[in-house]
C-alpha cells in the first residue's frame, strides 16, 4: 500500500501553539511536538506516525482555530 | 484523491482582522479551552446552516473577544449579562439564533440574577457557560466554581467553606426551574469528553432552531496559564479534581418545553395599538403620516445638562414615530447631571435605521458656546446649525452650512422659563427642515410633559419659534 491510500492530518505550523493537547487526545499516536519553532516561539506539533484513521479526535481536541486538517484516504473503488 | 475529513469551520473568519490585519491565531493561551469550544459551536453553526441568522452574545472574560472570531452577528454584552441581551434579542428577532457564551465569574458571579431569570422564563436561547474555576481575564482570582482547597491569587492557601462558601453547580441549580428544556454538563478533560461535548453543544443550538426553549451546557474547561501548569497537565487536573465537584452528565432531555415559546409568545404579545392605548395616545390623532424627508435627519442636540438636550431630543423622536417616521434616541452625558455637558443623537428616517450613533450629523442643534466649539466642524456640508445666541456668543465660522442664531434663552426668559430655550431651537428646526409638523409637536408637548403650567409655557415657546421664524426666515 502506497503512503497516499493513507488517512493523513496537516498541522499549520503558523497556527499551532505546541499545547500538545493533540498528542494527548490521538488514539494512535500519531502527533508529535518538532523541535522547530514557529513564529510565535512554539514547538509546533507535527504529524509523525502513520497510522492515522481521521477520527478527528485531535482536530475537535486542538483550541486552535485551523490548526488540524483531517484528510482521509481515497474509498476502495472510488 | 484524499478528501478534507475536518477543517475549520466556516463559521470563523478566515483572518481575525478585528484582533490584526492578517491574523489567524487566537488571542487564547496556549491549550485554552476556550478555543476548543467556539470550534465546535462553530461547526454546530455550518452544520446547522444558521450562520445568517445567529447572534453571538459574548461575555466580559477571556472570551470578551468572541466577534474576532465568530462570522456572525455578534454583540459583545456587559459583565453577566448576556443572557438579558440574548432574551431581547430573541423577544425582538423571532428567527434569530441567540447564543449567551459566558465564563464562570460572568455567569456564576455578577451575572448569577441574569442566568436564573432568563433560564426561568424558558427563553428559546442556548447558553454555553465555560467553568474554568477561576477568574481567567484579570489573572486568576477565585470564582464562585472554585473548588475547595484550590489555590487562586485571592486564595493562596485554598479555598475554605467557612470563609468563602461552597462551589457553585450551576446545572444544579439551572436543574431546580421548571422551564428549561436542556441542562447538561460536560468536560474537555480528554477527547472521548470532547466528543460528548460537541454532541452536547449541538443538541443545545438544535433545540433552539426547533423552538423548544431553554438549553444550558456548562462546559468543565481548562486554563492552563492561571492553573499554572502545561495544557496537558491542566486536562489532567480537571478530570481528577474539578469532575469529581461537578459530575458530568446530562440532567434533563424533554422533547418539548414547559409551553410553547412561539404561540404563547404570539397571544401574549401587546399589539402596538394596545401600548399606545396605556399610554394614553390616540393613535389617530397623532399618526400625521404626511411628512416627506427630503434626506435622512441625523440630528445631534447639545448643551449643559439641565437645559433640556436631552429631554428635546425625546421630544423631537416622539414627534418623529408620530409622523409615522422611524427614529432612534441615544444620549450622551457626564457624570455629572447639572451643570456638565450633554448631547442627545436622533436619526429620523422613511427607513429602518442600522445605528443610533451619530457622528457627523447633518442637523445640529446647540445651547451654549462649548457644544458650539465640539460640534460646528462635525456636521455635514450642507446641513444646518441651530445656535442658542443668547449663550453661544459667537457666530458659526463654517461657510458650507445655514446658521440660524436664535436667542433662545432670552426668548424663554421673556416667556418666564429659560427651560423651553431647546424647545425654541426644536420649533425653528421643524419650520425649517419639515421633519416634523408644528401641529404634532403640539400635539405630542402634553403627552411627555405632565405639569400643565409647563405644557402652557412650552406652548409658548412653540409660538416664540413660529413668530421668530417667520421674522427671520425669508421665504424661499
Ligand atoms: C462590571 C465589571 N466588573 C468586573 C470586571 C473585571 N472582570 C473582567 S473579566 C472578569 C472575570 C472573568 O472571569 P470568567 O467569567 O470566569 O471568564 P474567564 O476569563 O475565566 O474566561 C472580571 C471580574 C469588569 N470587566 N466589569
Ligand atoms: S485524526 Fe485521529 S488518528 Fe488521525 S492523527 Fe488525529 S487523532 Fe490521530
Ligand atoms: S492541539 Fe493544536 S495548538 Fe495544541 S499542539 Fe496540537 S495542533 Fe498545536
Ligand atoms: S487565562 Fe485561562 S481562560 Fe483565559 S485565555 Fe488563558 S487559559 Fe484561557
């Protein structure tokens, strides 16, 4: 299976405050913090492991507002 | 193709350009739960599709900032007091969505009276009430949520009964009335809780859009900073101290309130004929209806307080809605009642009229030399100055107006009271401008006047600005 039929989320750096309350609320592990910083002075948070089923848990945990991006993987057949 | 599963809602603005041009982060600190709950009452907004019609009513706290954020019709309400602003609005606006989002201190605190009667009265608003346990904004003083034991800036060691009493439970109490329809509590002390809140959440502005009444949910929120520990840690405290005080769940779920809001509403409403009937005006008799503006009057009237600015001003927008125009009457005054000065703005319009401000008016009307001096380079060119001459000495200096220079106080003296000066200025005004006839400010003078021998001497002065006007006006 190629990465691209693969659930993924995009974190923008600019919007991120590195609170890591995503890292807590995925189920899979999938986020973690950088070691960049942004320009705010945060670690952002990155996508990190695949394993990424969309259930947006990190998205409706994140209290930034566009922070997370939940993109899921093509349907079977579609 | 991969398709966008969550994003953010378009209930937000894209950029917060009334936080800064450009801006697209929250003014919150970082792991704020605050943020947290206006992204899922936001997606609530999309999903619903009442993003037109929704009128968010922010609180004095952290959230002050609520329109920053939120495309939608927003009022940003005094301390506690959202739920008064929100019940007027849904009394005013029938299709309206009105949402009261209050922190603990707002809420449980100076606003407690506010909250009570307004979830007692069973209105169709929706209110999310965010207890953080403490007072976030001004740096972390106790709330009537803070827990006992819990440290804050007014409770360095705790928070003791017997000195500062019990935490509040709010959904407690909001559970002990009979009107409300929803009253649940909820926590975001991880993501499954979360998750529960957005059912929550939805529910609650659900409710609303089918007109069943009161919904309440009280959000268990983080505040890392005045907690003082790391967004993650404060989830964690939250779920081990502040659930245990505040146990989440729903209290109460009815199909259907206590009464119908919408039809009881309708039979109980007063027709406008009914309150003209208390009041004692015959509609008929003041309802002229003949007056054609030639433009929109934004009429601003100055002077000291106690020469009557303000109550002329009444007296000009009651004489309007007689005419059957539209009007607004906003004042403006000192602290001090006697003797400082004061303003009054009046709009009167064929149509319905967006803002009771008026800055540049096109009409103004001035009782002594100061309101002369704030005011002259304010109007509109090709508007007009009514100025009280026998106060403000000098002449107006602006060339693209019409001064009239009025020696209105010495012809009220004359009259045996230097109170109708303004009601001098006013008459002049109507010959003049038409915006209102003589004939109803006659009529209209005895119904805000009740001391018949100021009616009489107000009826004078009505005559002092007709002679006056006819001496010195020429005749176009
Ligand atoms: C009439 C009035 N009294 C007091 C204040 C000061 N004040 C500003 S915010 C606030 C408390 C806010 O706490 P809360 O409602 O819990 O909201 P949070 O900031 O925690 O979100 C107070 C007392 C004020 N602005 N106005
Ligand atoms: S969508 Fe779910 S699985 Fe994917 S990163 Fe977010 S929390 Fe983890
Ligand atoms: S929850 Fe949001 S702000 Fe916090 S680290 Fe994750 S992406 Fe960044
Ligand atoms: S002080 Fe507390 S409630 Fe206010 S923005 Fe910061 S974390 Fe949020």
């Amino acid at each position: 299976m190629s990465l691209e039929e693969k659930n993924f989320i995009e974190v923008n750096p600019k919007r991120c405050k590195g609170c890591a309350a995503c890292i807590v609320a995925c189920p899979n592990g999938c986020i973690e913090i950088g070691s960049e910083i942004n320009q705010m002075g945060y670690q952002f948070a990155r996508f990190a492991v695949r394993k990424c089923i969309a259930c947006g848990m990190c998205f409706y945990t994140c209290p930034e507002f566009g922070a997370i991006t939940v993109y899921q993987k093509p349907r079977k057949g579609a | 193709m991969h398709t966008i599963k969550h994003q953010k809602a378009r209930s937000l603005y894209p950029t917060f350009e009334r936080k800064a041009p450009g801006a697209d982060v929250s003014h919150y600190c970082p792991g704020c739960g605050h943020g947290t709950v206006h992204n899922l009452i936001a997606e609530a907004i999309d999903d619903l599709g009442i993003q037109d019609r929704t009128i968010f009513c922010s609180p004095v706290g952290c959230s002050v900032f609520g329109y920053y954020y939120f495309d939608t019709g927003n009022i940003q309400c005094a301390h506690g007091r959202a739920p008064a602003v929100a019940s007027a609005i849904r009394r005013t606006h029938e299709e309206a969505i009105v949402i009261s989002y209050q922190g603990d201190g707002d809420l449980a605190g100076i606003g407690m009276s506010q909250i009570v009667h307004a979830a007692n009265r069973g209105e169709n608003i929706t209110v999310f009430f965010i207890n953080n346990a403490i007072y976030g904004m001004t740096g972390g003083q106790m709330a009537p949520t803070t827990i006992l034991g819990q440290k804050t800036v007014t409770t360095p060691d705790g928070r003791h009964a017997e000195n500062e009493g019990f935490p509040i439970g709010m959904v407690e109490i909001i559970n002990s009335l009979q009107a409300p329809v929803f009253i649940e509590r909820v926590s975001l002390a991880g993501a499954k809780k979360v998750m529960k809140a957005r059912m929550a959440i939805r529910k609650a502005l659900r409710n609303q859009v089918e007109k069943k009444g009161f919904s309440f949910v009280e959000i268990l929120s983080p505040c890392p900073v005045n907690w003082k520990m790391t967004a993650v840690e404060a989830r964690r405290w939250l779920e081990n101290n502040l659930e245990p005080v505040f146990p989440v769940g729903n209290l109460r779920d009815l199909p259907k309130g206590p009464f119908d809001k919408v039809d009881k509403k309708k039979d109980s409403r007063m027709s406008d004929r009914k309150i003209l009937e208390i009041l004692g005006v015959n509609e008929e008799e003041v309802h002229a209806g003949t007056v054609q503006l030639q433009e929109e009057q934004n009429v601003k009237i100055a002077g000291f307080g106690g020469q009557g600015v303000l109550s002329t001003g009444i007296l000009l927008a009651n004489c309007a809605i007689a005419e059957g125009l539209k009007t607004t009457w906003l004042p403006s005054y000192g602290a001090e009642m006697r003797g400082g000065t004061a303003n009054a703005s009046i709009n009167i319009s064929h149509e319905t009229i967006g803002s009771p401000i008026v800055s540049y008016p096109n009409v103004l009307m001035v009782m002594n030399l100061p309101s002369l001096d704030a005011f002259e380079d304010k109007v509109r060119p090709g508007g007009a100055i009514y100025v009280n001459s026998s106060l403000a000495t000098r002449k107006v200096r602006r060339a693209d107006v019409t001064a009239y220079h009025i020696p209105a106080s010495d012809m009220a003296n004359d009259l045996g009271t230097i109170q109708s000066a303004s009601v001098i200025l006013l008459t002049v005004y109507a010959l003049v401008s038409g915006a209102i006839t003589i004939e109803t400010l006659k009529k209209v003078i005895p119904l805000s006047i009740k001391r018949k021998n100021l009616v009489d001497l107000n009826m004078q002065a009505i005559e002092a600005g007709v002679t006056w006007h006819r001496d010195n006006c020429p005749k176009p």
